[in-house]
C-alpha cells in the first residue's frame, strides 16, 4: 500500500533586541550594537498520516537540554504531538544572543530565552498547521574548502546532505540540508548579531529555487573556517584577516551553491521518530587549590568559571538525547552536544550512506563531545578548557562519546 507524504515548513523571527549579551567568545566582552541579519527559528514538519516528525533549527549557538525538551513539551501540550518526535536544533552561530546557563562568554536573559522557546514551538505548530501532500526527493552534493580541521588534521566532512520537500505540483515546501562547520567567519570583534555563513546559505538556496530552507550543522567539533581556537580567547582576534561579512557569504554561497548543485531522486517510505536518553559522564573537578589559583588571576578569563566551581562544582552527569527520524524511510541522525567529525564519517560507513544527514547540535548542546577517544590523548582546547565556557566542572569522560555512538547505532538499527 502506497504511504502518501504530508509536509509543512515555517519560519519564525527570533532577532533579539540591540545591547543584550553576545555569546560564543569568551574574548568578546562588549554587548551587541546592531543587527547585521536577522535570526530565524525554522521548522519542517513531515507525516505519513500514521507518524509524525518535526524538526526546528534556531540560530543560536546553544540550547541547554531543560529548555530543548520544554520546547517539545510546548509542542506537545498545544499539538499533541509526542515530545520524543521533536528534534530541537541550533545553527551555532557565535553571533547572536546568550541562552544557556553557562552563557559561552555571555550572560543570558532569562525573558529572551523564555521568548525563544515559545517562538520555537511556534514554528513548529505553524509547520504541522501546513502540512500538505508531498513528494520527498533526497541527494548529497560534496563541497571542499570552507571548513578546516582546527586540531591540526586534515580530516573534514565534505559531505552536503540534502531533503527536498515538493507540492504534488512541484512547488517547493522546503529545502533541508546540512553541512559540518563551525558558523565563526565573524570573530571577537564583531558585535553585529548574525546568522553567521547558515543565514547565507539558506538565502541563496530559498532565493533560488523558492520555499523554506532549514540549515542543520553537521559534526563539526572540530572544523571551522580555518583559524586556531585560541583565537576566540584573545582580544583583537576578529580582526583577522578573512573574518567579515563578505567572508560569511561567501562561505554560505558556496554552501548553498552545493545544496543547488546535488542530485536528488524520489523516495517513498513511512515516516517515524525514536529516541533515546543518554547520559553524558563528566570529568573530576579540579581541586579547590587549582580553583582559587584561577579565581585569583586578575583578568582571567576563567576566574568567573572557577568562582562559581568553588560554590557549586556541578553534576557528574547531564542527561541528553539523540534521536532518528525518518521521513519517506530515509533515517536523518540527530546527536547533542558538539560531536566530532568522526561521529558522521563512521555513521554513513556503517549505513552504507554517503548522503546520511548526520546533525549535532540537536537535543541540548552543554559541551564538546570528542570521538574517538584517542582525541583525550591529543589535548587541546575542545579537551581542556572549552568545558568551562559551557559551565562544566570538566570535560566529558571518554565514555560519552561512545554511549552516544551506541545510541545512535542502536537507533539505527546497527548496534555493535
């Protein structure tokens, strides 16, 4: 029996006000000043009748896990759509406003977050109030180039995901692709809110073939447009060369260029959403010596950090989720946190899938997700200190990369 598709796409404002907190940088002390380009909360919703997916992307660098699942818990409360099949993501721009409890060098505005969550739901009510008969088309385009491996590797992720959505006729309901790169073309110094290269990206794709166009970041934990990480820690860095807005479209046009570019075909097939929670370990806190050492440093960047650790050292756990949707039979991978490249490369090895749309940034971001394990080895700013910007007392054990791999394999239906 032929399944017949349902599909829905909206877009909901979520540009914060001029002067709040900008997050993303620990170097960048000053508040915003201007509105380069808007921020959007975009969801596409997609159902065969029987199950039913929503997926919403933000452009904002974070979500704590409490408020991803407040946001599916709105969802649910106003459409009845289970919790478990809404995927709640971020584009990771390091330009637009503090939302977390660790603020990633800014301080959050708990009456912006509490309007970004209801905002979010919003757009994804809208998307199930839109559904419509629709055709699924699916392909991969490939781009090299824009991101670069930041540890000193040259291993990146090419890959271009791509889901087209049509009307019966052929009209465009949305667009939804995906690409691994960390959204810091603009630096530091920047104080205009932007959705960074994603913002490009979408605009190019919609302005070219019509419709919604939904961005969601790949595993890029450690790919960016190519400078060191410790250029978020120092002042003065977004003045580098190649970290303007000229920059930021020319990353998203090449992007959106290859989202044009890929090949699709149509598919068919049921749709459905799983869930699963995981508990992601932490680290040992340093000892209250090592604390005060860095409580004491005028000027430190972490002294705040370590203020707060003497107080409160934090859980020795947070709980997150990963997710596989599947929409016309197609599985779209969902993992929290900031995962690492090698998350995706050995997903769609597994799957046999060159095009598996693999997401990070899904279901709660409190930190780095490093994968494998030998990366703990290595060192380095992911490793050692990216944890204190999330509020963390350490970095997550190596044991949470490999739970969420297992889960997502499990998911899958690729366990072992």
């Amino acid at each position: 029996m032929a399944v017949t598709l349902l599909a829905g796409a909206a877009v909901a404002d979520i540009t914060p006000p001029v002067g709040g907190s900008l997050a993303g940088y620990a170097a960048r002390r000053s508040p915003s000043a201007a509105v380069h380009d808007p921020l959007l909360a975009t969801a596409v919703a997609v159902s065969d009748g029987a199950a039913t997916s929503v997926v919403i992307c933000a452009d904002l660098i974070a979500l704590d896990p409490d408020t991803v699942r407040n946001v599916a818990a709105d969802l649910h409360e106003r459409t009845g759509i289970p919790a478990e099949a809404v995927a709640v993501a971020v584009t990771h721009t390091h330009a637009g406003p503090a939302v977390t409890r660790g603020g990633i060098g800014g301080v959050a505005d708990p009456a912006y977050v509490a309007h970004a969550r209801a905002r979010l739901a919003d757009a994804g009510a809208a998307a199930l109030a839109a559904l419509t008969p629709a055709v699924m088309r699916r392909g991969h385009g490939t781009l090299h180039g824009v991101a670069h491996n930041r540890r000193g590797a040259a291993l990146t992720d090419p890959a271009v995901p791509v889901v087209r959505l049509e009307r019966e006729n052929g009209e465009p309901i949305a667009t939804v692709f995906s690409h691994a790169c960390h959204p810091v073309t603009l630096g530091p110094d920047n104080l205009s809110v932007t959705a960074d290269w994603p913002g490009y990206a979408r605009r190019h794709v919609e302005s070219a073939i019509g419709g919604v166009a939904l961005f969601l970041q790949g595993c890029c934990g450690q790919l960016n447009t190519g400078h060191a990480a410790v250029d978020s820690l120092r002042p003065g860095a977004g003045s580098l060369p190649g970290r303007t807005f000229e920059a930021a479209r020319g990353n998203g046009t090449l992007v959106g260029q290859a989202v044009l570019d890929a090949g699709t075909r149509a598919v068919t097939g049921p749709v459905s959403a799983a869930a699963a929670p995981v508990a992601l370990p932490v680290g040992d806190p340093l000892t209250p010596a090592e604390l005060r050492t860095l409580a004491g440093e005028p000027g430190g960047i972490w002294a705040g950090w370590a203020r707060v650790q003497l107080r409160d050292p934090g859980p020795a756990a947070v709980e997150v989720q990963v997710a596989v949707h599947r929409w016309a039979g197609v599985p779209l991978v969902f993992l929290p946190g900031e995962p690492f490249v090698e998350f995706a490369l050995e997903l769609r090895a597994a799957l046999g899938d060159p095009g598996l749309l693999v997401a990070g940034y899904t279901g709660g971001v409190p930190g780095y997700l490093p994968y494998p394990e030998s990366h703990y080895g290595a060192g380095g700013y992911e490793i050692e200190e990216a944890h204190r910007a999330y509020g963390l007392r350490a970095a997550f054990t190596p044991e949470a990369g490999r739970l969420v791999m297992a889960a997502a394999r499990e998911l899958l239906g690729e366990a072992g």
